[in-house]
C-alpha cells in the first residue's frame, strides 16, 4: 500500500511517453520506477531496487496480469523459448507480459510473474519488464525481447532532449507547478 511506504512515491521526471517515480517502500530499500511508452503496442517498465541498509536484504517482485476478454483467452503463465511469460488473447491481440533477470511463475491467485532478489549493504538491482500486444504471441514475445533489450539510458536521454522546456504543468498550486 504506497500510503505505508517508508517515503511514498513522488513524480521526478515525466513527458507524454515516459515517467519515473521514486519511492521507499521499505526503511532502506529505495526504487526507482520508470515507464515508458515506446511504441503503440507496448510498454515498458524498468525498476532499480536499491539497498541502503547495513545488512543484506531480500526482496520478492512480483508482477500480475488479469486479462477478462469478451473472447479469447486469460492471461495464463506460459513458457516460451525457456522464458515464463504471461499471455492471453483478446480479439486479435495476444498480450503478453516479459519479465528479465530470472523470474518464475507465481503461486498467487492471480497469473503472475516473480523475482527473487537478494541485495548486498549498498548494492542495486535493475529489471526491466514489458507488456506488448502483438497479432500472435510469437510476434508479442519477439517484441517484448527486443525492446526490454534496448539502450534505456540513451532513449531516456533523447526524449529528455526533445522534451526540454515543453513540458507545463498547471494544478492551481504554483508549489506544485514546480
């Protein structure tokens, strides 16, 4: 529940494609949330977990997708390639969630996909995980693998660059304009 984080979530950067957060939400643990939209049937995510803690720290990630189509299929854990995946279908789109560094299915009772990360005093760990929808799920699975594959930093850079000083908030707060 981000309302009993450590230090809730707070907006650091955004444009209309992309977002990062930062929040606690543990004492010692600190993440870096990023999302980002690169193309029309996707989306990408990438999460820093960092240990700020004098002792090692285990984290459990897990990602659930529900997926409730008027036809189709719900998402389900799938392996493709030796990779689990969660993939559905509805109409003619087979999404399908991709998730890097390791992880297995999950147990909950939702379709889910699980990380298991064991941090060091003053260590990271980054994951990169996506949803894509393509017209099969082979093509979803090849373009979920291609763009979690991506140089991040120098896309990140770019938008930044073709953002700079476009970006205008007005919430009738001038603090929280800034």
């Amino acid at each position: 529940d981000p309302a009993e984080f450590a230090r809730p979530p707070v907006l650091r950067s955004f444009f209309p494609n992309f977002a990062r957060l930062e929040y606690s939400p543990f004492v010692g643990i600190d993440v870096v949330a990023e999302i980002w939209v690169p193309e029309s049937h996707a989306i990408l995510g990438r999460f820093w977990c960092i240990n700020q803690a004098e002792v090692v720290r285990s984290l459990r990630l897990e990602w659930a997708a529900l997926l409730s189509p008027a036809e189709g299929q719900r998402m389900a854990a799938d392996e493709i390639e030796g990779t689990p995946v969660l993939c559905g279908q509805t109409s003619e789109l087979f999404p399908l969630v991709f998730l890097t560094g390791g992880a297995r299915p999950g147990k909950s009772p939702y379709p889910s996909l699980v990380l298991d990360l064991e941090l060091p005093p003053a260590e990271r760990a980054c994951t990169a995980w996506s949803l894509t929808a393509g017209s099969s799920v082979e093509e979803s699975f090849e373009s979920s693998r291609r763009l979690t594959a991506l140089n991040w930093d120098a896309h990140i850079a770019h938008l930044e660059l073709l953002n700079a000083g476009q970006v205008e908030v007005h919430t009738g707060n001038p603090d929280w304009d800034l």
